[in-house]
C-alpha cells in the first residue's frame, strides 16, 4: 500500500503513484515465488535478481538514491540471517550469516556484503 502523505509531499504525480502500486504488486508477486522454490533453483534466484530490481525501480521513483541497505532483506523467504539484530541495526549494517542460503556464496566461501553506502 503506498503512502499517500509521502506522495503528497514529494509532489509525485497521478502516474508516478500508478507505476509506485503496479511495482509493489510485482514485489509482492516476487516474494510469494521466493516463498514456493528452494534458493538454489532458478526462479528463486530469477525472482530474487526481479525483486531488487523493483527495489531499485521504487526507490527512483520515490525520488530516493538507490541504496540497498533500505530493502531489509532479512525478512526475505529462506534468508537465515539474524532478524533481531539487522532489526536493530537497520539501516546502518546489514549482519549476514554463514548458513544463509541467499546471503553466503558457498562456492568461494564469501559472504554477501551490501554496498557501503549509508
């Protein structure tokens, strides 16, 4: 659901607001996929790669800079991460954990990190 008080003040137009709740049922649909598949199968990680583009989309048009330290990922479907913490410290760090199957890259034994830009 979009918030309209925000729209107002940033003076967003008719359309703009359009594309803003046609973006937010595409996120929506996204998540619902993560929901259903595995996160190493193909449409979870299509899904997910659609999911943060419609972040970034959403972001421009509210006319904010893109920043993923704003899409708290750890209430994504699967993400292992630890809620209470990233709760806590969103949206200054972002604690990625080992035995995250979204956040880990089990094939160079790396975690995610999310831009630095904060």
């Amino acid at each position: 659901m979009i918030n309209l008080n925000l729209a107002r003040e940033k003076g967003l137009s008719q359309r703009t607001i359009s594309k803003i709740n046609s973006l937010q049922y595409d996120r929506d649909v996204y998540y619902k996929i993560m929901e259903v598949f595995e996160p190493e199968t193909d449409e979870f990680k299509l899904a997910l790669e659609h999911w943060r583009t419609v972040q970034s989309q959403l972001q421009i048009l509210w006319g904010f800079e893109v920043n993923s330290g704003w899409w708290r990922e750890w209430e994504l479907p699967h993400c292992k991460c630890a809620k209470n913490e990233n709760e806590e410290l969103y949206p200054k760090y972002f604690i990625s954990s080992s035995n995250c199957p979204i956040h880990y890259d089990s094939s160079n034994k790396s975690l995610y990190t999310k831009e630095d830009s904060y």
